[in-house]
DNA sequence: TTGAAAGCGCTAACAA
DNA sequence: TTGTTAGCGCTTTCAA
C-alpha cells in the first residue's frame, strides 16, 4: 500500500522520526549537503521516498532568507520590450516551465540579458541560484562558466559537454527536411540559416548541408539571425543569386514566415515554384501564409523536463536528455 | 530625507515599533482585517507608506499556510494541449503578469479551463485566493459571481459592473479600424466577427456597425470563435456571397491571418483587391503574408496593470482603467 | 479594540 | 558526523 502521497501535511520532522535521525540531518540530505555519513544519507533516501516527502518551498525560502525560484534565461541582442511575451520561442519555455512550477510552491523568474551584460548578469544568477537555472538561449562558453559556480542549471540548447542539457536532434531534423524536399521533386533547395554563434543554428545547418551532399544536391544558403525580417532579406537574395531555386529550408518558423513573404513578393508562389519548410512548428507556422510544412519541436515538454531536473535534489553533470522533431505537413511544402 | 526605501530588511515589527501599536495591529490593517479603530488603521498605513514597508511575501505564505499567488484564469472550450503557450494574447497575459511579480516573492498559476467546469473551478479559486486573480477571458456573469465571493479580482475584458477591470476601447478601436479602410477608399467593408459571448468581440462588432453605418456603408459579416480556422472558412463563406467585398475588419490578427490565407486562396490579391485590417498586433500580425495593418492592444501593459491592482490591500470594486489602441500601418491594408 | 504568544516548516549556527 | 537550538517574518488564536 503505497497510496497516496498524502499531501496536506508531512514535514521534515515526520521523515526524521521515521528515519531515527534529527532533522538537520534530513535537512543535509534533502539539501545535499555535507555532514552526513554514507548510510545515514541512504536510509533518509529511502524514507523520503517512501513516504513521499516533499519539501515546503515556501518554509525552505523563509528559513534560508531567499525565496525558492527557477531562473530563465535568455541571452539575445538587442530585446525589444516585451520580447519574450510575444517570442513564438520563449513563450512556450515560459509555459513548459510554468506548467510543472505552477503544483509547486515556486516562483519563475525570467531574465533577458544582451550578450553585453550576460556574464555579469549570469555570474549573479550562479551566486543566488535557488532551484536553478533555465538556459533557454546561451552560448556554450558562457553556460560552462555558470556550470563552474552553479551546478543547478539546464541548457535547453546544445551546449559544453558538463552542462546538464535538454536537447533535440537538430541535425536529423534538418536532413528530414530537406529529404521531405526532395521527396517532392526539388532539386535546388536552398537554406536560410539561423546565427552562426547559435548551436542550434548549427546543427540545423550542418543537417542540412549534409543532406543535400548526400543526394549530390548544391549547397546553396544565406545566415539570418532568427529574425523574421532578416529571413526576408535572405531570401531575396538568394533567389537574386539564384532565381532557379525552388525549395528553401528554414532554420525557424518566424524566420520562414519571412521567406515565405519573400518569395511571394518576387511573384513566385508558394509551394508550386518554391515549397518553404520551417522548424518549431510555432504559432508562426500556422500564421503564415500559407500554413508552413514545419519540423515539429515539442519545446513546451523539454522546457517542463529541465525544470522538473532542476527540482531533483541534484542535477548530474553531463546529462543529456533528447526529444524527437516530426514533420508536419502544411501547405507550404508537400 | 525620504531616502531609499531601504530594502533588505524592515519587518512588521519596524512598522510596530514606529506606530506605537503591535505587530498584530499592524498585519490586521496590511491585510484589511477588522479589528483596529479608524484612528490606528490611519497611523499606520501611514508609517507603511512612509517607510516603504512591503510585507514579505514568502512570510505570509508560511504563516498563513497558503503560499501567495496571483491566478490567471482563462475560460475557452476545449484548448488543445500547450495552448495557452503558443497562444498570441494568453503569452503576453501571462508575461505582464510574471513581470511584475518577477521582484516580489509571489507566484503564478495558470488555469486553463473549459466551460464545463468553469464554475466550479472559479468557486474553487475565489474560496483559496490570496493575491487574487486575473481573469484573461471569462464571461461576466462567472466574473460577477466570483467577484460576489472574492473582491481580489480584476478582468481584462469588460465585464459585469462590480468587477473592478482593465479595458481597452473595442468599440471606438474598430470604428478607428473602418474608418482607415474608408480613408482607403474600400466601399464594400465586411466584417468577421469574434464569438458571440466574447465582450471584447461584442464591442468590436459594436465599433464595426456604427463606423459602417456612419458612412452609409452596407454591413458585410461572419462570426468566428477567435480560431484561425473559423476565421478562414467565414471569409470564403463572405467571398462567395459577396464577391465584390473590397475590405475586411477582422477581430484579431490570429482570425485576421486566416482571412488573408482565405482571401489569396480565392485568387485576390491583399491589399489590392481586398484590404484586411486585424485587431491585437501579436505575432500572427507579422507573421501573416502580407503583413497585417492592426490595431495594436497593449495586452502586456494590462496584464500588469492588473496586477498591480491586485498587489494593492484593497481593490476597488468597479474599478476601470482604460488603455488606448492604436492603428499600426502594415502592408495588408494602407 | 488591542496585545502577547505560539507557531508555520524549514535552515543554519553552534555544541556535542 | 550528528543533534540542539534559534530564529526567518508573518498570521492567528487567545486574553486582556
């Protein structure tokens, strides 16, 4: 009879009563920190698990004189106001975040640094890091830095080999994408690339060129930054160099929602002359017009499993944790 | 010598001290409670006010065994899995929201609920509520009924009468929106309606019919649910009945997307054949091709606004605060 | 109407 | 390594 959790009451006290020990002790173990032999911390394990003790946020705050918080994370240029309340991408971080938080007795704080002040703001965040950190957009260098002095943090991009990361097969994706493409009989399929220092930029960039070299294609492409007006200019371009193009892959749906206007505004249409794929499969896809054929990427649920690591008593160095990407076919392309 | 308000520390009893009276006197009036004479409650806010006393919050939830938090609450039928993430008003809700709390120690909860069980989730709500709620989309009979059992409420569409709220102007906003279309020469404007039980939708079609009225202009329209979808199938439906529809004012920019994926798919050009002017300017107002000409809503602004509302000891019932909208000139119309 | 006192559940010295 | 003892800042009986 494991029953239910029985929530309402269960306090450390009970825990340490059931486990013979006082409880500082408990308190050390649950808090993972020094002071407590090997088998002592083992049997608390076990007695904390049965029972199913969870920790009152609210008490943990008050007594350590800091409110018990998960931090999110985002370096970006430049953020105009509200950025991230509007943002296709974050917003949906927010929201796996919160989903998980919300039982809790947690709080979220999201932070949107520019690459300026990124290091002296993340330093800050290591220093007073409570439940952790979220990496929702943060070069490696600088997640391996917070990694040093803050062991409680997750990147939800590619990042430096110890941070703990919540990662999806960007590079598969991309090749799935352009393989969608020349599924339908494209042949110059051309790739409008997220920022270079972006590691999911990267990969999406490398699956692509990897693709077309496979199928003996031409590598034709442009970097953008994520933006939707750069995606615009990007594709103008592309298709000034090269007019005979007739496909182009995206590295994400606002991105793609430019090219798709891009394309259409130089007379062609979309797909018959030019089929467009996105990546994300966010708002931004279905607003397009037409509808974007995108690599689906279930941000919401990678968001929600880095805070639900976060909340473990200890967070394993070098954790990696993948999530599938899906085609979803739309108009745009198929 | 004000000074800063010296954070850090300064605890109720500071606030006790200076005021002459006891901690307990001092929280019965931070928290409106009965049991203080006018005379003390007057002293003492005004020792609070003059120090700068802001009650700590992770305190108050330990206390009072109710950890602090602010609930957001929106009512819709059947929302898919991860909507309110991707969604482009519920996102900037909830960034309003989180951005003001971010600095307190105060938390969010979201709830997404069907009309099934609105009623009693928002008895359930109102009989736990300790900052109070912010309704992002409930009916006003709900909301009324709420704010009968709780007064810690402000809704962001209007609403019953009591219920303090934070409103935009829907009506003179889609008269503004007619009017432009007007301005443009468009002489057959129709319109695609929000849902029917949708105050902000009321109003806007309210705008709608006086503005065409107003110019002697035929009233051209289709209800729609706030869903691309519908809004897309309520264009052609418009199309095949009135060919010659030269405009169209559409509820908001997500419906005002599928409008222009409706109206290119009939062969017409945006804006030269048909101009659509949408409502909101989120996301899918950019992301949709062309561009969409908006009036924008300062959702985020209002979402803390309300909050703000909350924070205060007491909020007034009937409370209305107004923001203004404004046309925002993109390419599918001018 | 007011104040005194006992916690809320946990962390963090300090002893042992 | 472990336990004891104070609180953290506030709410909430219970007396006065």
């Amino acid at each position: 009879m494991k029953g239910v959790p029985s929530r309402s009451k269960l306090t450390i006290e009970d825990v340490a009563r059931a486990a013979g020990v006082s409880r500082s002790t408990v308190s050390r173990v649950i808090n993972n920190l020094p002071g407590a032999s090997g088998p002592v911390r083992e049997r608390v394990r076990g007695v904390v698990a049965e029972l199913g003790f969870v920790p009152d946020q609210t008490a943990r705050g008050l007594a350590s004189g800091r409110p018990r918080a998960v931090d999110v994370v985002a370096v970006t240029p430049a953020p105009a106001d509200g950025w991230m309340g509007t943002h296709p991408y974050f917003s949906r971080v927010l929201v796996g975040v919160t989903s998980v938080l919300d039982p809790l007795d947690v709080q979220v704080h999201v932070h949107q640094v520019t690459p300026d002040d990124a290091t002296r703001m993340l330093d800050a965040l290591a220093a007073k890091a409570t439940v952790g950190a979220v990496l929702a957009e943060v070069t490696p260098d600088l997640a391996a830095r917070f990694h040093r002095r803050c062991r409680r943090v997750v990147s939800l991009v590619a990042t430096a080999a110890p941070v703990p990361a919540i990662e999806v097969d960007n590079i598969g994706g991309a090749a799935a994408a352009v393989e969608h493409l020349h599924r339908l009989g494209r042949r110059r399929i051309a790739a409008v690339h997220g920022p270079d220092d972006n590691a999911c930029a990267i990969d999406r960039r490398a699956g692509y060129a990897r693709a077309v070299a496979a199928f003996g294609l031409p590598e034709i492409g442009d970097v953008g930054d994520f933006r939707r007006e750069h995606a615009y200019r990007a594709a103008h371009r592309i298709l000034a160099r090269d007019p005979a193009v007739d496909a182009m892959f995206v590295a994400c749906d606002l991105m793609a929602a430019g090219v798709v206007q891009a394309v259409t505004a130089t007379g062609r249409r979309v797909p018959q002359d030019v089929s467009v794929v996105g990546f994300d499969d966010s708002i931004a896809a279905v607003c397009a017009n037409p509808p974007l054929t995108t690599m689906r990427v279930p941000v919401e649920q990678m968001a929600a499993a880095a805070t639900r690591l976060l909340l473990q008593d200890t967070v394993p160095a070098g954790h990696r944790q993948r999530f599938p990407v899906e085609l979803v076919l739309r108009q745009s392309a198929g």
